[in-house]
C-alpha cells in the first residue's frame, strides 16, 4: 500500500522497494511502473523535508557555471562592467547588485535564487 513517508524506517522500506522494481524490466502504465513512480515521489518529498540542500554561495555558482560553459573569468569582466568590477565581485569587496544579477541570469542561465543569496 503506497502512503507517505513519515519517518526514517518507512523511507528505508521505500528505498528497497523502489529497488526492487528498478531491477525488473517495467512495462509502461503497469501497475509496478505506477508504484515506483508514486514511490519515487514520495521519496523525494521525504528527502527534500529531511536533507535540505542550501542554495549556493552566489560567487560559487558563478564560478561552477563559468566552468561549465567552458568559459574564463574574463568572460564576466563583460557582463559585470569591466575587469576592476569583475575583481572586487570575485574577491567579495562589492556584493551583486539588481542589474549584475539579472545580466547574470540572462547571460549565463544562473537561477536569480542563487544570485540572491547572502554572502
């Protein structure tokens, strides 16, 4: 019987059963696929209330977003305003303000809740 996960014992039980239909070859719309689809959900749920995952340091995230793209830091010399700008964001003299932000999330794709963060 599928329920919501309540508490550590019940989580562990839902882990190995959604093992156990992972090692089967599922059919689409079966009641087995059904199940782990609604387990999966449920799990999720019951980790993201137990194990919280803070959102990034903004200059982290810039910084493994750069990596991502392949691109150097000089590339933010572009998008913040010049190369001293760039320096004092990087080194946390100066903080992000709206515009940086929004130039940011547009140019690099970063989601603005991680540029908002306090650091």
């Amino acid at each position: 019987m599928l329920k919501v996960i309540k508490n550590n014992r019940e989580y562990e039980e839902a882990l190995e059963r959604v093992y156990e239909l992972m090692q089967l070859d599922l059919v689409e719309d079966s009641p087995e696929s059904d199940e782990l689809d609604a387990l999966v959900l449920f799990v999720e749920d019951y980790e993201a209330k137990q194990y919280p995952i803070a959102p990034p340091n903004p200059i982290d995230a810039i910084l493994f977003r750069l990596e991502q793209m392949g691109k150097e830091k000089s590339e933010l010399s572009k998008i913040l305003g010049g190369r001293n700008r760039q320096s004092e964001i990087l080194s946390g003299k100066r903080k992000l303000n709206l515009d940086m932000i929004r130039r940011l999330h547009a140019t690099l794709g970063i989601p603005a809740e991680s540029l908002i963060a306090a650091y």
